[in-house]
C-alpha cells in the first residue's frame, strides 16, 4: 500500500510496485488529466489529485504535473530528455537519469521501497534524498549497503517538459503547493500606476474646495436672508431656515451648482486617452518585428504613463540580453592563438587556414579532451525534428545528429570540433563515440567512468574516462581561475593566462583545459569515498565537493577555449541610452557568474573601466554587514552577488543590501531562482521613491515581471509565456529603449496635461458661478443657461482638448531618442506636482475673475449695450461669461501646445464655431430662454469689443509666459527643439 508520512522535516513515501499490466495507448492528453498507477491499477485522474507515492505517467512533449523522482524511462539506458525553459528559461535540453542499477517491475509483488527525501525547498538546483530498500525484500540490484541515492540528476521538476522520450514514470514527491515551481511563485495582486495618486490628489483638493465653497456661500446665504427677507414683506412670510429639511434643501442646492469643480468626466477621458495610447504602441512601425509578425502588445494599458517614470530596470539575460546562441570562435593551444573559420583554423600572425591533419600530438588531444569532457546527449534521427530545441544539424554519415546540452558553452564547442573533423557521435551505456577525420577515418571510444559536474562553487566540471589502451584519464575544463593552480607548474601557464586576458577583453567566455592519468588504485579510492559521500542527506553537497577536490589535482595545462554568446541586436546602444535616462540597470540571471559577467561586460551593463564589487558565497551576518561596509567606503558603481548571498542578505539584511544597491549604477545577481527574483523586486518596489520595471522571456521570469510595477515580456525563443504575463510585450530588448524614451514621456506628459486642463476649465466656468452668488443674495441661482453646461464638457472644448491630449509632442521622437537625459525631465511626476498644480489653478482663477469682472463692467452702470436700444437681460450676462470662457479655453490650447498640426487648429476653431451655431439655433426657439438672446449679441457692437478685449486680456499674460518658457527652453536644449513649436503635418506615432 502507498503511505505518504512526514516526519522531522523529511517525507518518507513508500512506493507499491507491485505487478501490473500497463497501457500507454490511453493516456489522456488534456493537460489537467494524467495516468497514474495505484496499487497496481492505471488510473487518469486530475493532476490536482495526486498524492506524494503515486507512480505518475508522462508521454512526450507534456508537462511534468509535479515532482517526480524518474524510475523508468523508454529512452536508451534509462535516461530521458527535458526542457526546463518554464524554471530557468534555458532552451537547451537537459537529461534526466533513473537512479544507477535501479529496475521499477522486478517481478516481485511484496518488494518495497521507500523514498527518503530532503523537506520541499524553493532552490531549484539541488535535491538530496535516497531509495531505501525493505530489508525483507530480494533486492540485488543496488549496493552493498541497500541504499541507491538521489539528486537533482534524478528529479524531474513540475513544470519541464519531457522531450525526445516517448514516456517516463516517476514516484510523485513534491505535490501542489509544495513542488518546488509553486514555492518559486507568488500572488503580486492588481497594479496601479503612479498617476492615479496624483490625480486622486488633485480630486481631493477640488472635492474639499468645492466643499469649503459651498459651506462658505451656505452660511452667507443663511446671514442674508435672515436679515434681510423679514424686512421685504411682499417676499411673503419668511421660511424657517433652522428647519432640518429646509438646511438640507439650502446646501444641497449649493452642492449640486458647484459640482462642475470636479472633474468626474475626466476618468472617461483618461481612459480614452489609454486606449489611443495603447493603440499607438501596437501600430508604431518601431516596435513591430516583420520576421515574427508580432507588433507590442498592450495588455495593461492604465499603466501606459507608468512608462515614464521607470528609474529601476530589472533584466533577465539569456534570451533577453543575449539570444543564448553559443559560438566556438577562437582557442589557444600549443602557444597558438587560433580562430575557427568553417572547417579551418586560421593563424593570424600567418594568415594561413590549417585544419586537424596539419597538427602534433598535444593540438589533437586538445580537441580529442572537448569532445569528450561533457554531459552532452545525441539524438539520432533522418530528418530534423523541429520539436527538439536548440537542435545543432552535423551531417556523420548521413545521419542528422542532434547535439542536446544543459549547457550552450559545452554543445558550441562539440559543434565547433564536429566542423573540425573530430566529432562526437553519441554515447551507448558507458560508452562514448568519437569520430575521427584526419586523416584515416577513425572511431574512437572512451569508456565513461564518472562525471564530476558542474557547479557555480567548483567552476569546472571534469569526466573520468578509460580508453582502449584501458588508460584512465580525468578530463577538466572549467574557469581558469580555478584550472590553473590544479595544474603542474610550467611556462604554458603564465602565456595561456596572458591569452585568457585578451578573450575576456573581447567579450569572449574563456574555458580551460587540463587532463591527468589516474591509477586503479587512484579511481578505486575516489569511487569508495564517492558512494560514501552520495548517501548522506546532510551536507552531501559539501562532502562531494572535497571528494572531487582529491583527484583534480596535479593536471597537465591543454589550453583554452573562447565561445562568443550572441547578444540580442542593438542591447548594448539600448542599455548605454537607458542609463543615460537615469534609469540603474539590475541584471537577474540564473546563469554562473563567470557567464553573467562576461555578457554584462560585453553589452555594457557593466561600464568600462568600473570596478565590480564581488559578494560571493557569504551567508554569516557579521561577514556580510562587514563586507557590505567596505564596499561603501569605495563609491561602488557595479555589485556583483550571487543566489546563495542573495538569500542571506534578504533574510538578515535587507534594508542595507537596498541601501548599498542603490548607490550602484549596475546591480548583477546571479544563480536566482524565480522567486528570488521576485523577492529582489519587491524589495525595492517597496521603496516608494522608485518606480520599478522588469523584462524578461521566460516563464521563470513571470515572477519577476508581475511583481514589478512594469512587466515587459519577450515574445522570443522561449514561447509566448512571459509575454502574456506581462503588462506591456515587444519581440526584441532594443524595442524597450523606443518603448521607454519615447512612449514613456509622451504617454506620461501628455496624460499630465489632460488633467490640468481639465481642471483648469473646471475652476474657469465654476468660479465665474461663485463670484455671481455675491450679486444674487447668495440665492444658489445658476448664472448660464442650462444647455451651456450641457455641451460645455461635450462639445464646446472635449474634441479640441482630448485630440490636443492625444497627439502633443514637447519634443519630436529623434530628439528624445538622441536625448535620452529628457527622460529624467518627468521622473518622479515632476510635470504634475502640487506646485505646478497650484499654478493652474492660480491660472484658472486669474482668467474667472477677469472674465466676471469685465462683464460686470459692462452691465454695471450702463445695461443698454444692444443696437435697439434694449438693456441686456440676466440671460445675456451668461452668454457673455460662457462666450469668453469657450474663446479663452479654447486659444489657450494654442499657448500650452508644443506640437500643433492643422487638425488641432481646425479643432479649435470648429469648437468655437459648434458653440456659435447651438447657441444660435437654440435662440430661434421662441420656447426657449434664450430667444432671441443671442440675436441681439451678435448685433451688439459694445458686446463685440467686449469679447476681444477680454479674450485678449486673458490670453496676454499667457503668451508672455509661454515666450519667456521658450527662450529658457531653446538656451537649455540648443537649435534641436526649435521647430517643435511650428505647424506640422499630422504624424500619429509613425503608425
């Protein structure tokens, strides 16, 4: 019977292998269902119902619904291929191993075997636990001391994707909320731009203005009658105005004339303004990548604004940064600086292309060392599978071989020998095949006897091998760093490290080469301790490590290598214009540090001739306080850290970690897994002073992209899964500068402006209705004629404004990309601060008191101002004030634009013109108001003189603010800016 327990933080999970007759043909392919064995039985079940135990069937290109440890697999030698692109947005395939000498269906119904594992963790790299057999049981297939031990070699994680393997069966550990994908995932809730809390602000301000104004005119109003309507008995008897219904009435009446101070219309526009502004990133020519037919994609567009205001870009790296396409291009053996070109080496001092058959000795055990140190899978075919990713196409005999890596560097090299003529055919049990070209066709083989792998610790990985003259070797290649103190003295040392300089200068990632013999008794040694240190749960990983450190040592130098990883088009003018913006550059990766560094140097996120500070491997407090002080005593422009210190750093000293981080103008963090990704971006968003962004490819970047308060995904190699996860998605990490610099301020400028606006003509056509009250004994009467507050917001200034809001441009597109430093000009919504909405209201009051105040003038002492001779009547004073204030708002969209075209001066002038014609017409109705009205206005030569002198009036102070704005603009900017105020043809975005 399966028994899931739990016990002192480990689970224990018996395994029912009991007989049973299988039926692979039926498996279910809807991704919620999978085929499970319970006692003995296949059963299709939802994947939300498996339980720790459950022996889980997975065919080929499916999801693995859990966390597996691999018992069985079709594949040759019990092996099976995945893609771990969900996890760590790797590409390339990676191969999973049933433990050593394990059989699943041995035939034996009562044997049992329980699975000892390590407590769930989110470290996504490491797995310790171990089969232990029923000492009752006939097990004869495992070591002497019953116990077959479990790693991460052995795992097969929710998440990847069985590849190339018809299918696999599993022993579910890890199940729900406890696999290690879901403790790399986290609920980021909905997002908000930082516009909204200055808008919300500013309604604030209005609403308590407004509030203010009516208790204000309320308890004038109040004062007034109760002087005044006892002493004017043909009003009738007075009202009880301490009646609670009668104060309702009274300040309700106030309330609902001033409600035009807030602008509740403006929320409909802003998100019109959204949708335009979502529109023109689709369609902009700029962000549109022919070769994918894939234009960006907005799927968040109330964060459009946001994008200029990003001062934290967090990045992911492979995919993002570089297109994690490895090349082979240069070597250096035998005091020889080479560079393959197709199937030669070419020595630049002699300009002479050589191949294979022209070397000694130590240049063909070189290339013979790369084909062999390495965990790389063939996979056979006669056609191309175009499922298989990050296929390498190598024509051996007429068969199309597809070199399948967990690492890019180590299948670059093996296609890189392969050209050369030395190739590595694949691999049969412990067996590996070499072809040999040069000269007479040869087929090597190499007997693997143990893999040393790779870590970010070790920085190597080396092989031993038995060939068939039954000489042991041990293969190492790795970071010179570490290689060559493991080496035997001698003068090719100091020359190969001078040479090592000189790649990583290039950009280039360099690998060492070294290679010893082992005695029987050498490899007989190291094999005991090895099992030894393989069983053990605690610290296993440290015991390993020192066992490897015993055999590699005292190695013969080969020479290195030099693999160029391609970066994505353009990322290094991207990052260098992004950091002139002001933006500071956090590269989150998953890959080594050696790697990471290398690419940070060569696209520049690392600037040159700075000094990386390096926080690697640390996790005491006092060590890391101590180290974190040093380092800001120094003025730290680039850090350098790695997971294991992220995560002590998070946990005991976050707040100085932020602080330190900050200072730098480059920020590298590698070996992350998702979540400390995510914890990372948190950590600083939660710094309200930053306005944070992350961009990534992979669905182990989803994290990382939610939790920001910008999420960019790339549509590339990885699929589609960052892209819909994100708020924003373009198809190249160039795109991001014109998505930034030039969407960014114009999305964020321009909604600044919509909103000013709108509350200035709010404050123009209210406060004209306050000062009347002071005329009308505070009656709450309202000064214009109902349709003028009807059309006001709908047609007399909406379309001039909103296509102004639309379409302004301060500067032209070229100069904000040849500018990055303007971006810097909106950070922090200096556009749209208090102060600068304080000057707009300031304004707004200004043009209410000259417009009121003129009119007032006017009709004051002398009301006869119509040509027959008629005095003017109440409705002919508010035709007055709304006739200035649709002139005054309307021109004053000419001053505050900086990119005017003829469809905003038509605009201007048809709304100007629509509140001519409905107010005409509307004084034809003889059932009307204002019959007649607006006749005798426009008959009305006073009423003429009025309008111009006071349109003029208000519109003059402006104009000479707008000059003087100009002339410190065009001395601050240069001639670039100076065409920004002339007329245009209309240019929407380049769509």
């Amino acid at each position: 019977m399966r028994q899931p327990l739990c016990k002192k933080g480990r689970a224990y999970v018996v395994v029912d292998t009991a007989v049973f007759t299988l039926n692979f043909t039926n498996f279910s392919r809807f991704s919620n269902l999978v085929t499970v064995i319970r006692n003995g039985n296949e059963q299709v079940i939802s994947s939300e119902f498996i339980m720790p135990g459950d022996l889980v069937i997975v065919t080929s290109d499916n999801d693995v619904p859990c966390d597996l440890v691999l018992l069985q697999s079709s594949g040759l030698e019990n092996k099976c291929f995945v893609i771990t692109a969900n996890l760590d947005g790797e590409t390339n395939v990676k191969t999973i191993f049933a433990p050593a000498n394990y059989e699943l269906f041995s035939g034996n119904p009562s044997r049992k075997e329980t699975i000892v594992c390590e407590k769930s963790s989110p470290d996504l790299y490491s797995f310790n636990g171990r089969i232990e057999m029923d000492p009752c049981s006939e097990a004869g297939n495992v070591n002497d001391n019953g116990v077959l031990p479990l790693t991460i070699d052995n795992l097969l994680l929710r998440g990847v994707r069985v590849q190339g393997t018809d299918r696999v069966i599993g022993c579910a550990i890890y199940t729900g909320m406890h696999t290690k994908l879901q403790l790399n995932s986290r609920y980021t809730g909905n997002k908000s731009a930082s516009s909204e809390r200055y808008i919300n602000k500013f309604m604030v301000v209005l609403i308590v203005g407004m509030i203010l104004v009516v208790l204000v005119l309320y308890l004038i109003q109040r004062n007034k009658e109760s002087k005044i309507v006892p002493a004017m008995p043909h009003l009738g008897p007075p009202t009880d105005f301490n009646s609670a219904w009668q104060i309702f009435e009274d300040f309700l009446s106030f309330l609902l004339l001033f409600n035009y101070m807030v602008p509740i219309s403006a929320y409909m526009n802003i998100e019109v303004y959204r949708v335009f502004g979502s529109y023109f990133m689709h369609h902009d020519l700029h962000l549109y990548d022919e070769k994918s037919d894939q234009p960006c994609e907005v799927n968040s567009s109330n964060l459009n604004e946001e994008l200029g205001q990003v001062n934290i870009l967090f990045s992911d790296k492979t995919g993002t940064l570089t297109k994690n396409l490895m090349k082979f291009v240069k070597c250096y053996v035998s005091e020889r600086s080479f560079h393959l070109e197709g199937a030669k080496l070419l020595l630049p001092e002699t300009g002479e292309h050589l191949d294979l058959t022209s070397f000694g000795d130590l240049e063909h055990t070189f290339f013979k060392a790369l084909t062999v140190c390495h965990t790389v899978e063939v996979h056979k075919g006669l056609g191309v599978n175009s499922s298989v990713s990050e296929q390498s196409l190598l024509m051996n005999d007429g068969i199309v071989e597809k070199y399948q890596a967990s690492s890019p560097d180590e299948k670059a090299l093996l296609e890189g020998c392969a050209r050369l003529g030395i190739s590595f055919v694949g691999q049969k049990r412990n067996f590996l095949y070499i072809n040999n070209s040069w000269g007479v066709k040869e087929e090597l083989r190499f007997e693997r006897l143990h893999v040393l792998e790779f870590s970010s610790e070790r920085k190597r990985m080396s092989i031993i091998v038995r060939d068939e003259a039954g000489t042991i070797w041990l293969y190492s290649k790795g970071a010179e760093n570490v290689i060559f103190p493991r080496c035997n003295p001698s003068l090719q040392l100091d020359q190969t490290n001078d040479q090592v300089t000189k790649y990583a200068k290039e950009g280039l990632r360099t690998l060492a080469v070294a290679r010893r013999t082992l005695t029987e008794e050498d490899f007989s040694k190291f094999e005991a301790q090895y099992k030894h240190a393989n069983t053990q749960l605690s610290n296993r990983k440290d015991l390993i490590s020192k066992c490897y450190e015993t055999v590699e040592v005292g190695m013969d130098l080969l020479g290195c290598t030099a693999l160029e990883d391609a970066l994505q088009d353009d990322v290094n003018e991207t990052l260098e214009a992004l950091q002139r913006a002001g933006l500071k550059i956090w590269v989150l990766t998953g890959d080594k540090i050696e790697t990471a560094v290398n690419i940070s140097l060569a696209c520049h996120h690392i600037p040159q001739g700075a000094r990386p500070h390096f926080i690697i491997q640390q996790t005491k407090k006092k060590e890391l306080l101590s180290r974190l002080r040093e380092i800001e005593t120094t003025d730290p422009e680039v850090l350098v850290i790695d997971g294991t210190t992220i995560a002590a750093l998070l946990k005991h000293l976050p707040q100085q970690f932020s602080d330190l981080a900050l200072r730098c103008r480059a920020v590298l963090c590698c070996r992350l897994s998702p979540l400390q990704k995510s914890e990372i971006v948190s950590l600083i968003k939660r710094r309200k002073k930053h306005i944070t962004a992350a961009i990534g490819d992979g669905a182990n970047d989803i994290s990382m992209i939610q939790e920001a308060h910008i999420g960019i995904g790339i549509a590339g190699r990885e699929g589609k899964q960052a892209a819909r996860c994100a708020d924003f998605s373009v198809v190249r990490f160039e795109m991001l500068r014109r998505l930034l610099l030039v969407h960014g301020h114009y999305n964020s400028q321009r909604l600044a402006l919509m909103v000013l606006f709108y509350c200035y003509k709010n404050i123009i056509i209210t406060g004209c209705m306050a000062l009347f009250q002071v005329y009308d004994l505070f009656s709450a009467t309202n000064v214009y004629n109902s349709l003028y507050l009807w059309l006001f917001d709908i047609v007399y200034i909406s379309f001039s404004f909103t296509y102004l809001a639309l379409t302004d441009k301060n500067y032209n597109e070229e100069t904000l990309l040849r500018h990055p430093e303007l971006y810097q000009k909106l950070a922090h919504n200096k556009h749209a601060s208090m102060g600068v909405f304080g000057l707009w209201m300031l304004n707004g009051f200004v043009h209410c008191f000259i417009i009121f105040y003129f009119a007032y003038a006017v009709l004051n002492n002398e009301n006869v101002v119509h040509t027959v001779g008629q005095t003017a009547s109440f409705q002919t004073f508010g035709t007055m004030l709304i006739t200035i204030i649709v002139i005054v708002g309307n021109l004053k969209l000419l001053l505050i634009a900086r990119y005017m075209t003829y469809i905003n001066i038509v605009l201007i002038f048809v709304s100007i013109a629509a509140y001519m014609i409905t107010t005409f017409l509307y004084n034809l109705y003889k059932g009307g108001e204002l019959f007649d009205v607006y006749n005798q206005f426009l008959a009305s030569l006073p009423l003429w003189l009025y309008t111009i002198i006071c349109s003029v009036a208000c519109l003059l102070p402006d104009l000479a603010v707008k000059i003087m704005r100009d002339l410190r603009r065009q001395t601050n900017t240069g001639d670039e800016t100076k065409s920004d105020n002339k007329i245009h043809k209309p240019v929407e975005e380049k769509v």
